[in-house]
C-alpha cells in the first residue's frame, strides 16, 4: 500500500491504508477525527460534509487516495483559532437539536457562504436541501446562517 500524505485541519498527516478506503473512515477510525458522522455512506445526507481544499464534500463517497497532497478540513478544524462566525451562529441561535448533523451542516453552511456572502432565504433553502436533519432545526439553521453572513459581512466592513 502506497503511503498517502495530506494536510488535515492544518497539519500533515500520511496514512497507510488502501488508496480507495472512504476518507471519512480513514478519518474517523485510523486518524481519531470524529467531528464528520456516518449517516448514510453514499453522500445523500451530509452528515459527514467537511473541505476540500475549501470547498465542501463528502468524505464518506471520497477515496483516501483522492487527497494525496491537498488540504482537508473538518469540524475540528474550522475553529482550530477560535469559532467561525458560523460556529457562532448556530450556538447564539441555539441551532442544534440532537446536534448529529450540524458539524456537516455548519460546514456546508460555511461552503455556502464563502461562495455566496449575501444568501437569500431560497438560496440558503437550495443550498442546504441536501443535508438532512432528522429532528427538522431548518429554520434555526437558516437564522444562523442569515446570523452568520451578517457577522461576516461586518468583519468585512461591508456594514449590517
């Protein structure tokens, strides 16, 4: 087995696994990173949504092979120097019901925002459809988000 070499969360790591293992389980079994859940294993559900060289995907459907030499970035990453203004967000607006799927909600949420800083409730709507909550905080996550741009957007100096 090759040894595969990637920044996780700021770091480098190299792992010994078969280049096609999901990354989520060389994440979470062999690297101790437990912030991105298994929820369903085919990239339906976003439990398990972290970065790609800043951008979201599912590494639950993302051989550790693909990763070779880029940058990962997981719950524990994005507030490794304090809490993201979305990390923030989702506790001011108290967001979290069971709390399984926000690490995948609020790094999709900070994928959407990166992309769009100004997100309309249907856009917050669209981009978020794709990551399932079973106990249905929808509207405490799209406040959060709202929250969230604002507080970017003032970090910015762009105003309120």
């Amino acid at each position: 087995m090759p040894v595969i070499h990637f920044t996780l969360n700021g770091g480098p790591v190299s792992v010994d696994t078969p280049i096609d293992m999901p990354l989520l389980w060389v994440l979470r079994e062999v690297l101790g990173v437990t912030g991105p859940k298994y929820g369903c294993g085919v990239g339906v559900c976003g439990a398990c949504t972290s970065h790609l060289d800043g951008a979201a995907f599912r590494p639950c459907i993302h051989p550790v092979g693909g990763v070779e030499g880029h940058q990962v970035t997981t719950i524990e990453g994005l507030g490794a120097q304090g809490l993201h203004p979305v990390q923030q967000a989702w506790i001011t607006e108290d967001t979290a019901q069971c709390g399984y799927c926000q690490p995948g909600q609020i790094m999709a949420a900070v994928d959407l925002l990166r992309k769009n800083p100004h997100p309309t409730d249907a856009e917050i709507d669209a981009a978020m459809s794709d990551n399932v909550c079973r106990c249905g905080t929808y509207f405490r996550i799209r406040a959060a988000i709202k929250r969230a741009a604002q507080a970017l957007q003032q970090a910015r100096g762009e105003g309120g």
